[in-house]
C-alpha cells in the first residue's frame, strides 16, 4: 500500500468496522450542502454499502477510501473519486475531513496528494475534476494549490434553502 501511504496518513479501503464513521458523516446536515445528500441515511442502506465496497472502481464506477492517521487504523475523513469514466479517463474527486479540528492542518492535503499520483500512475486517468461552493474557500485553495484550475462557474446550480448558490468547476489535467 506504499502508493497510498504519505507522512502522516494513509489511506484504505473501508472496512465493516467503518459503519458508525460513516454513519455519522452521511448523517450531519451540515455536510449535506457539500455532498449534496438530502436525506438521511439508515444504518442497514449503509451496512449494505459497505458489503458492497469489495467492488473495484471498474464495476462502481467509484472509490470511496478512508483517511487515517499513520499508526491508526481510525477513520478521520473520507476521499472519493466518483463518476469514473474509463472511456474518457477522468474521474471526479471530493473529500471531507470530518472533525473541524482536523481541518486546516494538511491531512486533506496529503490525501488530495495521494489521490491524485493514485490516480494518473495507476488508473491512468487524463484529468480529475472537482465541483466547489463559490463560497468554500478552504476547498478552493486547497484544489487550486496541486495545481486544479478553474474552467467554469455554473450559475445558481445548487438550492439551499431559499438561496440558489454557484458551483465552480475546477479540472487538473494529467499532461505527463
């Protein structure tokens, strides 16, 4: 696993084990603008995820990969590359540090850094994408410091509330 292990972190498959965490992330409505979940998730619909995570990203057409200290085998966010699309070789990647005072302090860094050597030296991916919040500016400069540049704003994309909000699209192109 020595692709996915950086200085501080290490990322791994989910495992059963993972069911509260996850739980608790598809559960907190505050996540909800940024993963774009409307209702709340049960238990059994995430045991069945979770038995189903063993597919690889060819038959899901995604990754979901726990983020966790080095020496840990805890969960303390998550990362995805979703919409996988082998055809055109892209994918599309979010991740979300779960305790606030996680954030801030380079772990999603090292795993967004991950990820995205995973991605071209492995599965060969042409680009990754990411879809952001006009308004999220962690999430904006984190992306735009491994190099994601902005090709687009979609207007009043996403409803929150009474609010319509503009998402911005960011793509990294893999020209090696």
């Amino acid at each position: 696993m020595v692709t996915l292990t950086g200085n501080n972190i290490y990322l791994r498959a989910l495992e059963p084990e993972d069911l509260e965490f996850v739980y608790r992330i598809e559960n907190n409505e505050a996540l909800w603008e940024v993963s774009y979940t409307q209702t709340p998730y049960s238990r059994f619909l995430i045991r069945q995820y979770l038995e189903n995570a063993h597919q690889d990203i060819y038959e899901a057409k995604q990754l979901r990969l726990a983020i966790c200290r080095r020496g840990s085998f805890t969960a303390l966010g998550l990362i995805d590359l979703f919409e996988y699309d082998p055809a055109n070789a892209r994918a599309g990647v979010g991740i979300i540090i779960a305790d606030e005072n996680d954030r801030g302090n380079g772990l999603g860094a090292e795993a967004l850094g991950l990820v995205i050597k995973y991605a071209f030296n492995t599965l060969h991916l042409h680009q990754l994408y990411a879809n952001i919040d006009t308004g999220n500016i962690a999430s904006t400069a984190l992306f735009t410091n491994f190099g994601f540049t902005l090709i687009g704003i979609k207007q009043q994309w996403n409803r929150r509330g009474n609010l319509w909000k503009d998402e911005a699209l960011y793509q990294l192109i893999n020209n090696q």
